[in-house]
C-alpha cells in the first residue's frame, strides 16, 4: 500500500483537504503550492445592484460576495449610497453573486463570463425584508449604528472597497481603512475589509488583529468569522478554529462554509468519521457549491471507503463538469474505482491461496 502523504493547496481564500496519495494532485494543481486560477481568457467586469424588493429602494451597507466554484470567494465588497458596486479582473468563468444585509433574506444571482462578449455585466438582486420577529429590535440597533458613521468616515471606507476589489492595491486600501477608522473607531466594517486586504500582504498577525476587533465590535455579523477561521487553519491552530466555527454556527445556521472548515479542520488531523459528518452537514445546505464532494471524496478515499468515494466524485463530474478538477477527476476515478473493486472481492482463505 502506497504511504498517505499531507499537503495544502492555497486556492483563493479556501485550503482544499488532500491526503490520500491517489487524490494529492487531483486536489493540488501546482506543485509549488501558490494559487492556482485559471488563465484568463479575457478580462470581464460584473456591476451588482441591490435593493428592497417591497418599495424598490437602493440598499447601502449590503455585503456583496462574488463566489467563483469550486475556488470560492474571489471579491467581497459593501454597496455604497447608491447600492452597487463593481467586480473587476474577473477571468472567463461562472460565478455566484451572493447579498445580504440585516434585516433581509439572503439572495443570490448567478452570472457566466464564460459565454459572453460583453466584458461588463450587470446583476440586480432584490431582496425581501424578514418578517418582524423578536430581531427586530437587534435590527433597529445596528441600523442606529449605521447612522452614528461620518460621511467623512464612510467617503474613505468605500475607496478603500474599490481599491480593494477593483484596482487590487491592497496597500492603499489599507491606508484607506486606518483613515476610515481614525475618523470612526468603532467602524467594524473597515476592520474587517482591512483584515481582508492584510491578509493579502501576507501580514497574517495584523490580519488577525483586524479580524478580531471587527467581531469585538459587532459579533453578531458573521462575514469577519470566515477569513479569520481560514487564518487559524492555516497556522495549524485547530482548536481555536473549531471554536470559532461553532460560534459563526450559531449566527448563520444555514451558510455551508462553517461545517466545510469544520469538516476541514477534522480531516487535517485525521478524525475521519467527525470530519465526514461535518461535510455531510455541508453537502445538505442548499446552496452548498459542487467542491463539498471533492472533500467527502478525500475523507472517504482516506477512511478506507473507495466505494463511497467513487460515488462523490461522478457526482461531482456531473455538478460541475467543466471545473478545472475536472482533468486529474478523470485520472483519479480509475484508480479509485480498482481499489473498491478490491474491496468488494471475499478474501481468499489459505486454502485458495495453496490452490492458487
């Protein structure tokens, strides 16, 4: 039997699991483990709209994921005054455009660059207000924090969101979000693009602390939680991570990525079965991307399962057939498919053998 051997893959924000030797280069594309994206076909541009889907009002301050399958989420940004913003530098591909803000239901709009000419897109996503519950007091006091922002303060916010996302000058949007801070201290929403952008730089210790006072100063939104996880995955600190996961649990039971880093988490140190419920969890939500099935097929390749693994990968083949997996997916299924055919067969007893 070929010995397991560990590796990590920086694939935008995500760290894809890969320990079973027959799944190591299916799930790490590059050797040199730097980011692997696509090359560009062609430069594109994606224009988000937002607003209130009862009186058709713009909507500021809504947070805005462009999420790329399976690498994840590429930009993050929050509508200015007038509810939009812009994604640039987006390479051929298709994409998820994900809204949500307090007080609303989430929505979400799909967009393909992969078959179109235009180089500019325009999305407009409405989304409803929640019906009034006992968060409706929770909602009135963060949209009284909203308020108390300066003009000034926000001005320097939003450059620094456009530095970010559209120019990718990660510095100067930085630079941006001290001002915005120095001119509003409880601004949690720089905090944590600040913290995005210092994790950019590779200044994971700065990132961190950004991260944290973004939650310190409002935990009860849970967009800082997720990069901050990714961090402590990355410096091995796994217990932090699980605990912090847990907690983002709580705030958003239905988003998918806290039981896929929890089930991450679990597989890095090799409890299989913990770390396959947690992927399972995933795999349920509905808008769970194709690339859960990438890492329930690891977990089960490692766990001795080939069967199981067979079954997620062709699933994944047909979820999401022109994913850039999809070359070593081909290479990888054989091999697998031999080691359940293995298994499947009854031992032979001594006797047999003798025979043989």
């Amino acid at each position: 039997m070929r010995p397991y051997c560990k590796t990590k893959q920086n694939f935008s924000l995500y760290f894809l699991v890969a320990t079973n030797a027959a799944l190591l280069l299916f799930m790490c594309p590059v050797a040199s483990g730097q980011a692997a994206l696509p090359t560009p076909d062609h430069v594109g541009k994606v224009l988000v709209r937002v607003r209130d889907r009862v009186n058709e009002e713009q909507l500021a301050q809504v947070q805005v994921q462009l999420i790329r399958f399976p690498g994840g989420v590429v930009g993050e940004q929050f509508t200015g005054s007038d509810g939009s913003v812009q994604f640039s530098g987006l390479s051929v591909g298709a994409f998820t455009v994900r809204a949500s803000c307090q007080g609303y239901e989430p929505g979400e709009a799909q967009i393909d660059l992969r078959n179109s000419d235009r180089t500019l897109q325009s999305v407009d996503i409405a989304l409803m207000p929640r019906r009034h519950d006992k968060s409706e007091v929770l909602n009135g006091v963060v949209a009284a924090e909203v308020l108390k922002i300066p003009g000034n303060a926000r001005k320097e916010f939003e450059r620094g969101s456009r530095l970010l996302n559209e120019k990718k000058d990660f510095i100067r949007s930085i630079a941006a979000f001290q001002r915005a801070i120095a001119l509003y201290p409880r601004y949690a929403d720089a905090y944590f693009l600040m913290g995005a952008a210092q994790m950019q730089t590779s200044a994971a210790s700065d990132a961190e602390a950004s991260l944290r006072k973004a939650i310190a100063l409002d935990a009860r939104r849970a967009a800082p939680y997720y990069p901050l996880a990714l961090l402590l995955f990355g410096q091995h600190r796994y217990d932090e991570e699980s605990e912090l996961l847990l907690e983002a649990q709580k705030l958003d039971p239905t988003d998918w990525r806290w039981p896929f880093e929890l089930a991450r988490c679990q597989a890095e140190q090799g409890q299989w079965e913990s770390g396959l419920r947690y992927a399972v969890a995933a795999s349920g939500s509905t808008n769970a991307p194709p690339k859960v099935h990438l890492l329930m097929a690891d977990i089960y390749a490692n766990s001795d399962r080939p069967r199981e693994a067979v079954v997620e990968l062709e699933l994944f083949t047909k979820l999401d057939p022109k994913s850039s997996y999809m070359e070593r997916v081909r290479e990888v299924l054989p091999l697998l498919r031999q080691r359940a055919a293995a298994s499947a067969s009854p031992l032979l007893s001594p006797a047999d053998t003798v025979r043989k």
